[in-house]
C-alpha cells in the first residue's frame, strides 16, 4: 500500500510534468523522435553511471575499513583473531561488518525493509484500533479523551509529517511576506524604513531561527503538556524561507512596467483598482518566483529544524539513525536523502507549473 | 463647417477665437536638470488647437515632441509657461485626455474588452455593467476586433493591440485624443490599416486630436494642420502647414490631388533645412 503512495505520488509528479514536456517536445518535429529517445538514453546511461561509480566507491571504501579492522585484530590479538576477524566479515555476519557508506544495493533493500516495517506498523494500529474501539466508544460517551495509538512512526509517516511542516511553514512565509512585500512595495519610504530589517534578518542562519521561535513558543505554551515541536518546526521554517517571497514582491509591486501605470493615471483608476487591477496582476510572475524558492528554502531548512525540535519527520529520522549507528542506518540515511531529494524536486516541479500559470508574458521572456 | 475651414480662418486672419480653442499651449517650458546644469528642452511654444481639429505634430528625434504630449496628458510636469483644456489648466493626468501610447500598453492579463472597460468603468460610473459592456464592445467593433472580444491581450498581435488600445481611447470620450506615434512600431501595410480605421472613427467623433508622427505621408493623410517643431534643445513651433484636403477623405483622393506633392515638398523641406 505505502508503495502505491509512493507510486501515485510520482504519478501525479510526471502528470504536472506532461504540459512541461509536451511544450518541450512539441517544439520538435515529429521524425524528430529520435532525439528525445536520445536524451532518454543520455539519462539512463547516466544513471547507471552514477550506480556504478557510487557501487565502486562504496566497495573501495568498505574494503578499507575492513583491512583496517583485520590489522587492528592482528597487531592487537595476533594472527588467530585476524583471521577469525576475517572470516567473520567474509561471512557477513552484522557484527563485525564495516560501518561505511552503503552500496546501492544495500539502499535498496533499506528501503525495501522501511516499507515492510511501514507495513507492519499500520497493520499494527489497525489491530489497536480495532481492539480499543469498544474502549475509545464509551470513553468518548463519558466525555473523556480516547486512546490513541502512541506506537513508533512509520517512514511513511515521517515523510507525511515532513510535508506537512513545510506546507504549513510555507503558508505562514507567505502569509506574511506577501501583503508586507506588497506594502513596501508600493511605498518607497516604507521600503527603505524595511530595507535594514530584512538586509540583517535574512541571512540568519535556520538553527537561530529555531530558538528564537524556541524561546517565544516555549513561553506561550508554558503549563501546557501537549507537544508543541510542530508548531515550533513549521514556524521557524516559515520565517526562515519568508525572505525570498518578502524581497520578490517588494520588488516586483515597485516596478511595475510604466506604461501600465501610465495607463493607470491616464484613467484615474483609484488606489484600489490601481493596486488589484494593474499592479498585482503585473507583479504576479516575480512574486510566484519568489515563492518558488521559499519553498524550495523551507524544504531545504526543514531536516534541520526538524532535527532540533525533534519532531518526528525526516530530519528526526536522519539524526536518530545517525546515533543509533545499527548496521542498516547509514543506508536508511541514504534512502532519506533520496526521499529528500525526490520530494524537493517535486514541489519545485508543482511550483514551477503554477508559476507558468499565472505568468502573462510568456511569448517575451524564456 | 468643416474643421479645416475653422483652422484655415484662424491662420488666415491672426484672429483666434477663444470659444473655439480646445487646447491651448502658451510659453511651454520644459527643463530637466543636469548635473551640468539645466537642459532646456522646450522653450516658448505657443500651440492653440481647435475644437474637433486633427494636428499632427513632426519633428526630428529628441527634439522634444513626446515631452510635449506628455505635459498635455499631465504625466510630465510643466517647468513654466500653461497648457489649458478648455481654458482650464492641466494640473495632471485625467480621462478627458485620452492618450494612445507607442506601445499598446494594454494590460496583458485582460482580455480585450476588459481593457477597454478598465476604462469605461472609470469614465461612466453610473452606467449599468450591460451598458457600459455595449460602449466597449461598440469601440472593439469599430476597430475590427468582433471575434477577438475575450482573447488575453498577450495573445493579440502588435497591429491587433495598437487597435484596442484605440477603441480604449476612443471609450472614454475624451475631449482631447492624444497620440504618440502610435503606429510606429508596426509596418508599413498594418500601418495603413490602422490610419484608415483611425481616421474613419475620428470622422464619426470628431474628437481634438493631436498626434506625432515620424511618418511625413501619415502626417499630411490624417491633419488639418501639421504642425513643425524645431530641433531641440530649446524647441519650438518652426512652422504651419494647413492642410486643405475635404474630409472624409481616402488615401486614393488625397494621394491623387494637387496639392499633395506641394505639401509633401513643404513638409520634406522643413526637416532637411
């Protein structure tokens, strides 16, 4: 079932890819087919490339760490522990394999077994909810709470929590810098009074961000038991990837093309109509960039944050396998980094179909 | 009686009538300061253009006619002398100066007849939203756009924009039109397609129009006067040309008559002197 999701979750990314594509690939000739089968075939070859190199590299490395325990065991307990040491780890067994970067294979099967330990786990809730259903029942009919299932997250689950910490941090970004960013736009002395505040704010760092949303959350919610490490999370990555949005609007309301607002003082429009009419609609296409890249930012900042505020999504996991330093955890590292990786190019994909939407001049520009 | 007739009479006798002026120029000044100190683009021009008259303005690049219109539409602060409508003088921009820009300058995000309404809307607020539907979609006809009323104006061509940037115009009934070369930009055959359906709207509103050309044949074809600016800096009026051709006219008559060459010479003259 989480490889269904996962599967549809690609699907949708290749869907809102299709217009792109086709835009692409309709500026060919139809015989020109080959060469799109061309750059397909460039892609896969470099793929495998890179499977390959990083297949390479991670043997070389691994085969370095192992002759290093062996001589270790060999100048410390003599040649029988050498070769027991050796033995052991040509036999494969986990203790006393090298702790390396993970082969591709290895990543592979880390994921395979992160999806059956999702399997397991859902299957488990489903089992607590069905047992504590006649329980939860006439808890809730006495007024009382009911019990939830408080059990380990699932990778799924962490990935889920992930996306939604970003998609709130970037509703409050934008919440916040678009109707600022419009306001000092249109005022010149309102945008100087601002410049000073956003030149020192915006290169912050994300992990002082975090204390700083640390320090007032804490307070707010003092007395009050319940877990407030996503409210912290998502608002840290709010205000950390708000500045892209804040400076783009700013700009893109304070130069609007003259001629609109020529036209705009030649009609008389009022402020009203001059701001929602003419000056919005023209700076839509810089504020959605700058939306783009708050995004972008805000999945960027978000491992980290997550690894301070210890809430449970991707950058918890990172951290938490980093020091639990089992034998799988580097390759269930890599397969987050993956995750990571594929979930960032398909919000940038999601906001670059939307920016193309609302952009009005794409005959002129790209 | 026609409008040339009326421009004739106030050259011919030094007498201007003032319930007859519509827009009047006197002691223009333009200065742009320089860190070299001031440029004086335009300096005592006077200009007195009468009602339902057709001025076209010529004169070489830079020498100050776009700063004019510019002044006259009130986007441009005067550095001294007056520019009145109607004896009242212009404090800054409004809509009874319609102005048709170089570039069409239509919202690219509306469609055509929303940016013609943009218009309408401002000029006629007590008009009900089908009524003031109908002037847009009156305008958009009149230039030729009846299939092209709910197209994105980013999807129109250059000639197709520039001709609803004329129906916008031309909607909001100004009392002066005001146009800055605004078939410059389009070539040659498209030009003449938009002189011809800008001059047949103009005989039907009969709108005080002063327009700059580069173009010495547009000039004469759409003028009752054509008016010569010298070359800057400290430009002004050089010289009149009345232009004597009955209206309505058609390029066939005018380029058949007479009197065409001559003012052609006239004109041709002026700007090589």
């Amino acid at each position: 079932m989480d490889q269904e999701i996962i599967l549809k979750k690609e699907g949708q990314g290749l869907a809102f890819l299709k217009p792109l594509v086709a835009k692409f690939t309709s500026k060919f000739q139809k015989g020109d087919i080959i060469s799109s089968l061309k750059k397909t075939g460039i892609t896969i070859v470099s793929i495998l490339l890179f499977l390959g190199l990083w297949h390479l590299g991670s043997k070389a490395l691994y085969n370095k760490e192992a002759a290093y325990k062996i001589e270790k065991a060999l100048t410390e307990q003599g040649q029988a522990a050498a070769d027991a040491e050796r033995a052991c780890i040509a036999s494969g067994d986990s203790s006393c394999q090298p702790n390396t970067l993970p082969s591709p294979a290895q990543v592979w099967s880390s994921l395979q077994s992160l999806i059956a330990d999702h399997k397991v786990i859902t299957a488990d809730k489903a089992a607590f909810v069905e047992k504590m259903a006649e329980t939860n029942a006439k808890l809730v009919a006495e007024g009382k709470d009911a019990i939830v299932y408080t059990g380990r997250a699932s990778f799924v689950d962490i990935v889920l929590t992930s996306i939604k910490t970003v998609f709130a941090g970037f509703l409050l970004a934008l919440l916040i810098a678009v109707p600022i960013g419009i306001i000092i736009g249109l005022s010149p002395s309102l945008r100087s009074a601002f410049n000073w505040f956003i030149q020192v704010f915006k290169p912050v760092s994300p992990v002082v961000w975090y204390l700083l949303v640390f320090m007032i959350v804490k307070t707010l919610y003092i007395g009050d038991s319940s877990d407030n490490a996503f409210v912290i999370s998502f608002i840290s990555v709010g205000l950390c990837a708000m500045w892209a949005t804040l400076v783009n609007t700013a700009m893109g309301v304070s130069s609007v093309d003259k001629d609109y607002i020529n036209v705009a003082k030649v009609l008389k429009l009022g402020t009203f109509q001059k701001v929602f009419k003419v000056i919005l609609p023209s700076s839509l296409p810089l504020i959605f960039t700058g939306l783009r890249i708050t995004l972008s930012v805000a999945w960027m900042v978000l491992i980290a944050i997550e690894l301070l505020a210890q809430s449970q999504g991707l950058g918890l996991f990172v951290w938490e396998e980093f020091q639990n330093g089992a034998n799988d955890s580097n390759a269930k590292i890599i397969v987050a980094m993956f995750i990571i990786g594929i979930i960032g190019f398909l919000l940038d994909r999601l906001m670059l179909t939307v920016q193309n939407m609302v952009s009005f001049n794409k005959n002129e520009g790209v | 009686m026609s409008t040339a007739t009326i421009a004739q009479s106030t050259t011919e006798n030094g007498i201007v009538f003032p319930s007859k002026v519509m827009l009047d120029l006197s002691k223009l000044k333009k200065v742009y300061p320089t860190p070299k100190g001031d440029y004086v683009v335009l300096e005592d021009l006077n200009l007195q253009i009468m009602k339902e008259e057709f001025v076209t303005i010529i004169g070489h690049s830079g020498c100050g006619k776009t700063t004019m219109l510019s002044m006259i539409a009130g986007l441009n602060p005067i550095s001294g002398g007056n520019i009145a409508v109607l004896g009242n003088p212009v404090k800054g921009p409004g809509p009874d100066r319609g102005v048709i820009f170089q570039s069409p300058s239509l919202m690219p995000w509306m469609t055509a007849l929303e940016n013609v309404l943009l218009g309408v809307n401002q000029v006629f607020p007590h008009a009900t939203k089908s009524q003031r539907k109908d002037i847009a979609k009156y305008y958009l006809h009149k230039v030729g756009l009846d299939g092209a009323f709910n197209k994105k104006a980013m999807e129109l061509s250059q000639g197709m924009q520039q001709r609803v940037g004329i129906a916008r115009a031309f909607a909001i009934k100004p009392k002066v039109l005001l146009l800055d070369e605004p078939f410059g930009m389009l070539d040659s055959l498209t030009r003449g397609e938009l002189q011809d359906i800008l001059i047949e709207i103009w005989n039907k509103e009969k709108i005080t129009a002063v327009m700059i050309t580069h173009d010495v044949d547009e000039a004469i074809f759409l003028a009752d006067r054509v008016v010569m600016m010298t070359s800057g800096p400290r430009a002004k009026i050089g010289d009149i040309l009345d232009i004597e051709f009955e209206r309505p006219r058609t390029r066939k008559s005018v380029l058949e008559h007479d009197d065409y060459y001559t003012y052609r010479k006239h004109l041709i003259d002026f700007l090589e002197h």
